[in-house]
C-alpha cells in the first residue's frame, strides 16, 4: 500500500526539515510538537525554507502553495491516529522517545503503519520494545539539513520485519529521491559512529588552545574540502544534540573518543547551544 500520510513528532531543527521533505515529495504531513511556540517555530523554519527553495529556482510557487497546503500543525498526538508512516523527531532524550512510541502504539490505528525514530544514536530496539508491533519499527535517519542532504541511513533491529525496511527503502529512494544505506542498531550507525569522534576531537583541540577555532575549521574546509569546519559543524548540529549523542553512544560503547569534552557540557549548561540559540562556538545573527 502507498504511504501517503505521514506524521513527524517534533517540529525542531529536523522534524521540520523532515516534514518539508515529505509534502515536497506529495504527501499528507501532520507535524505535532509540544507547545505552541514549539509548532509555530517549526512552521517558520519550514516557510523560511521553502522561500530559499523557490528563491534557488529549486521549486515554484505553485509547488511551496501546495507543499504547504498539504501540511498540518498541532500539539495534538491524536492527530497521528489515521498515519501510515509516523518519523519521531524528538530530542535526543530516550525517555521522551519511549514514552512517544508507547503512546503512538496506543494512537495509530493501523496495525500495518511504520514507527520510525529520526535518533542520531540511540538503540532501535528499546524504542520498538515500547510498543506492541516491534517488528514495524526502525530508525529512519535523516540529515541536517534535511532538504539538502541525500542520505537517510535506514537502522534495523533485531526485530524489524525485513518487508518493512525494503518497503522503506523504495519509499526512501522512489518517493522522497533520497538515497538510503542500511545500519545495524549499533551505537551511531555508520555516520555518527564516525562523525562524533571526529567533532569532539576538533572541541578537545580547541578546548586544549592547540590552535584557533577559525584556525581548526579553515584546516578541515582548506585541506580537506570539508563543507564547513568541525565546530561550525557541532553549532549547525546543536552543540546540545552532540552532547546527548555523544553521552549515549559513551555509555553504551564506553569508547573515550564518544565521551562529551567538559567544554560541551559547560556550553550546553550555559545555554549556548550553536545556531539554534544564537551562540555556539560562534555567534549568529
Ligand atoms: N530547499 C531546497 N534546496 C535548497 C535549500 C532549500 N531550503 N537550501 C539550500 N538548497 C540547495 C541550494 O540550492 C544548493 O543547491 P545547488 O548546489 O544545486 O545550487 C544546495 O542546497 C546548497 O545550498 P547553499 O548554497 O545555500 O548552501 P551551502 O553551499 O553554503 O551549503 C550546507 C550549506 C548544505 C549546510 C553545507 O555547508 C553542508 O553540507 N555542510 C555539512 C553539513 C553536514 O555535514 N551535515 C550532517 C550533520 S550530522 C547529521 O545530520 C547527523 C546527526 O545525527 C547529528
Ligand atoms: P531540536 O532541539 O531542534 O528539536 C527537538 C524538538 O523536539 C523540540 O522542538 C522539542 O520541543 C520537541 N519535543 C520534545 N519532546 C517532545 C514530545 N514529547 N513530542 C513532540 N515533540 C517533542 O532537535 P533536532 O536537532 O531536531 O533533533 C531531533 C532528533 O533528530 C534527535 O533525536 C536528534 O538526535 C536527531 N538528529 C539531529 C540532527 C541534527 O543535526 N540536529 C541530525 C540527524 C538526527
């Protein structure tokens, strides 16, 4: 059966590039975070890139009317009732997924729907084993920013229904044109289990006054063609998900490489929290 209505659970940095990528791709989207203010900033941050995509000769007008069209906000989870596809986007907090999926398994209806978690590290299973239909969860791992990135890393546990993730993967490729690799449900799947280290030693050198944080991020872009440096990186990122993601694959793997250096810890208790508070390791108009 087609998935044509989907919902995304959290409307923040990703569950809002998430929801653009399925209405732009045709569906039915509803978007449910916790708050108001949650919602309406997510709905911005999906107005504000659509605008960049029309402006980037990347979609018509038409197209961002009916995109939007197909769109609905609300902090209401009885809205996910009659979903075929639901993408938790939550933070990165185990606790508050659990208790999503758990109360998604009690909502959507359909018994044949997909429960799939958005979590940059965390273990599939333990959020499958929240609901009674494990063998239809899995981890559908976006990029950020979402809109742009091709690659969405399709997590498999122990439990999921190997119809499911093939069903998932050609809904990725044909319907959304991302492309999908698959990962077992290992702490940080393929990307972050390499990314993370990478981050927190760029932080431990800046951390240690090795060299400049201008001086660290020119070195990755200059010698290396990286996109953008390491710690503008962890500010696009959110230096609090890079803390959250790095605590939960150190406690699984006990890996010094994956543990969150002390400055990370101090920035995020300060509230600096990169792009999305206005301040990381740099400041951001
Ligand atoms: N809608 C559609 N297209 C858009 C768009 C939008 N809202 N915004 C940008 N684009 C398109 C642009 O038109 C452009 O396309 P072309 O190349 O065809 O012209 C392309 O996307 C790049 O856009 P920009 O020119 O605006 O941006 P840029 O060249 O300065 O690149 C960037 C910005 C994409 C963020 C780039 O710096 C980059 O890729 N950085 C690295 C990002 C990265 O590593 N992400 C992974 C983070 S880790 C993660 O996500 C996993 C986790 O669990 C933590
Ligand atoms: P974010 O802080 O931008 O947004 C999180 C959103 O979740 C907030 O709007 C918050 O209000 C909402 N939320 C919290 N509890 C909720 C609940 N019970 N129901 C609904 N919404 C709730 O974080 P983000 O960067 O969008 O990250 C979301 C998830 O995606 C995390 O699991 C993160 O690890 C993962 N991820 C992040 C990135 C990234 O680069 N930021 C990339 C890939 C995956």
């Amino acid at each position: 059966m087609a998935i044509e209505r989907a919902g995304v659970i959290g409307s923040g940095l990703m569950g809002s590039g998430i929801a653009e990528v399925l209405a732009r791709s045709g569906l039915d989207v509803v978007v449910r975070d916790i708050s108001d203010e949650a919602v309406a900033a997510g709905r911005a941050r999906i107005e504000k890139s659509f605008d960049k995509g029309v402006s980037r000769g990347k979609m018509t007008e038409d197209e961002r009317s009916a995109a939007l069209g197909r769109m609905a906000f609300t902090t209401d989870m009885a809205a996910m009732a009659d979903r075929q596809l639901v993408i938790e986007a939550a933070s990165e907090n185990e606790e508050i997924k659990k208790s999503i999926f758990a109360e998604l398994d009690s909502i959507v209806e359909d018994e044949s729907a997909i429960l799939a978690s958005n979590t940059s590290s965390m273990p599939i299973i333990r959020f499958a084993q929240a609901t009674s239909r494990p063998s239809r969860v899995l981890g559908i791992h976006f990029f950020n920013p979402a809109p742009v990135q091709p690659l969405v890393e399709l997590v498999t546990s122990v439990l999921t229904a190997p119809e499911v993730v093939d069903e998932v993967e050609a809904f990725v490729s044909g319907v959304l044109g991302k492309e999908p690799i698959r990962a077992d449900d290992r702490p940080g799947f393929v990307v972050n289990a390499l990314l993370i280290p990478f981050l927190f030693s760029a932080i431990r050198m800046y951390e240690a006054g090795h060299a400049t944080k201008e001086d660290i991020d020119t070195g990755m872009v200059k010698g290396c063609a990286h996109p953008m440096g390491p710690l503008r990186l962890a500010d696009m990122v959110g230096l609090d998900t890079c803390f959250y993601v790095g605590q939960s694959m150190y406690a699984e793997t006990g890996d010094p490489a994956a543990k969150p250096p002390l400055i990370l810890s101090r920035m995020v208790d300060a509230g600096m929290l990169g792009t999305k508070s206005g301040r990381g390791f740099y400041e951001y108009g």
